[in-house]
C-alpha cells in the first residue's frame, strides 16, 4: 500500500499541472478575445458618396450615434492597418475612383461594396468578380442591410401614444417629384390618376421645390402622398415613404415593390398599394370616399400608438453600423457573382 502512494501523487500532480495550463489556455483565449472585442474596428470609406463629405473628427461613432470600437477615417494612408474598406459603387461606375488594385491587401482585411441605387443604376457588374467580402444595401439580404427607414417601437403603454395627426387642409393628395420622365410607371399613373383628383405636385420639375423646412409641413396638410418609387425592386422603399408621407403624417399611397414586400418592411395596414385597384379611376374614387370618413381614414395610423420612425439620411451612421454586423458576418466570404445579387 505504501509503495503505491508516489505514483497516487505522482498521478494528482500531473492532473493538477494539467488542469493549471488549461485554465491558463482558457484566460489567454478569453483576454485575447476580450481585446479583439475592445479594439477599435477601422472603418475606411475610400471616397465619399457623391462626392459629399461630412466630418470625421472626434469618435463619431460613438459619440452620435452611441457605437464604441468604431474609427471611421477616409485617409487613405491608413488602407494598409484597415479592417474593412467601403467603396461607394457610384464612383465607381462612374469613374470618379477606382479600386485600389494595384496595393498589396491584407489578409484580415474585408472590402465592402456600397450602394442605396436601385439595381438600374448599378450597370454592369461582372468585372467585381471575387474582390469584394460584404455588401451594405437597402436590400434585407446585404450584410449589412441598410434601409432608408424603418419603425421602431415607442417606451409608451397601447394607446397612449402622444402623436397626433396633422390637420388636414383642403389638399386631397400631393406629390414631390424632380426626376419626371414620361417613360416611368410612375409618370403614368400620376398622368391618369390626376384626370380624377387634384393632386398639388411640387419639385423641380414643376419648378415648384420645397425647402427642408417646408416640406413636411406642405405634405402634412394632404390626406394622402403619391409615394410613387422611380424604380420597382425588391426591398426599395425610399425616403419617399419614410420620410415625405409617414414623417408628415399623409398616408401613403405606394407604388414599388409589392404589397407582399411593403408588409414585411413596414406596418400592415399604414399605406394603400396602386396595385390594389384595377384602374386609377377606382384608386381615386376610394381616395376621395376615404378622406371623408375620418374614423377609417385615421385607422391608418393606428401602428403610431406603439411605433415611431427612424431614417438613416446620414452616410456617417450607416458606416459605423458595418461595426455593429463586423462580429457575425462571415469571415471568408466572396462575391463571385456580385451582378447576379445586385441586379437581381
């Protein structure tokens, strides 16, 4: 019995010298980990959208928009130590800037191709075959999806909502418009759909423009916004809506994407859809029944009692949200076929 004790001993101390180094392993792992998470992510924009830049200085991210860890700089010096590069595509595509192809890039770093267009803007896309990681879009499927809008819930108790809906004016229905060409489904509908309803149209086009400042108070005093899209695709749903009809306070007369489409990105029952309605004249005629019937007209704002909304208008805040996805989004990923996503 006593000659069997040093190899009992022997034994527990190797257990315990095991199990020290693996507690040892496991506290490196976590404070290397703990320190990735703590170290800022460099965020390089490679040219500004549309040639438009805002200020970089301070910790933007983290002081506007209350994400820590996030360094946006569009010094370009700094390409070789960034985490992730952003290309605008409209620079691209028009020449404006070009891709860094001729730099040495380094293996940890993920290229980001960037754009809010619809994919009729886009062009061709084939010649970005394998050089970009991660998409951000206004498309549910980017990797970082960035809408023009969305809803967000209010700290308020049901029915208790303080909004209240704008009063009406004699205006039945509105509509803001620059880009006008005759060729757009839009430019057709409104053609028709005026020969029922007076619509006050204003823009550039018209030479009619409305300032910031009076913009939502002009859409707000019509029952209803023509948020007619200049492009039909999946998940563009612009400003035109977020903006220009619920941040008035008109409801929302849409043409886009589908209902079906609508429903998934915005609340059911806030907005009325074109395709709804065999014909313009019967889109009018309810128009007009609706706008004289406030207890159902004001049903469509039922989801403000629980939600407000938010846009994103400021490039710099939809840059540090690639910092908010740069965790789970996948490390190894390659666009192949960058124009069969996009132009989809």
């Amino acid at each position: 019995m006593a000659a069997s004790m040093p190899l009992f001993l022997s034994g527990i101390m190797i257990f315990s010298i095991s199990l020290y180094l693996l507690h040892k392993r496991l506290q490196a792992e976590m404070g290397t980990t703990h320190q990735h998470q703590l170290r800022n992510l460099t965020i390089l924009l490679w040219h500004w959208p549309f040639s438009r830049p805002y200020s970089l200085e301070g910790d933007v991210c983290s002081n506007e928009y209350g994400i820590p860890g996030c360094l946006l700089s569009d010094n370009t010096s700094l390409y070789p130590q960034a985490d992730v590069v952003v290309f605008h595509h409209h620079e691209l595509r028009t020449g404006r800037s070009a891709l860094p192809l001729h730099l040495p890039r380094p293996a940890s770093q993920r290229w980001l191709w960037l754009s809010l267009e619809p994919p009729v803007n886009n062009g061709n896309l084939t010649q970005y075959k394998g050089l970009f990681n991660w998409t951000m879009s206004y498309r549910a499927d980017a990797d970082v999806p960035m809408p023009y809008g969305k809803t967000v819930e209010v700290l308020v108790p049901p029915n208790s909502s303080s909004y209240v809906i704008p009063k009406k004016g004699a205006c039945l229905a509105s509509w803001v418009v620059s880009n006008y060409s005759p060729d757009h489904a839009r430019s057709q509908v409104y053609q028709s759909l005026r020969k029922y309803i007076p619509i006050e149209v204003y823009g550039r086009w018209l030479k009619r423009p409305l300032t910031d400042q009076s913009l939502i108070p002009t859409i707000g005093r019509c029952n209803f916004y023509l948020a007619f899209e200049n492009s039909v695709a999946i998940d563009y749903i612009t400003e035109k809506l977020w903006r220009n009809a619920y941040q008035a306070g008109a409801v929302p007369v849409v043409l886009g994407p589908s209902r079906s489409n609508y429903e998934a990105l915005v609340p059911s029952g806030s907005f009325i859809h074109v395709s709804d309605f065999s014909s313009t004249e019967r889109l009018a005629a309810f128009l007009q029944q609706l706008a004289t019937d406030r207890g159902r007209y004001e049903a469509y704002f039922k989801w403000r009692q629980t939600h407000e909304i938010k846009t994103y208008t400021d490039w710099r805040e939809r840059l540090c949200n690639i910092c908010i996805n740069y965790h789970r989004l996948p490390a190894k990923k390659v666009y192949y076929d960058l124009d069969g996503w996009a132009n989809r």
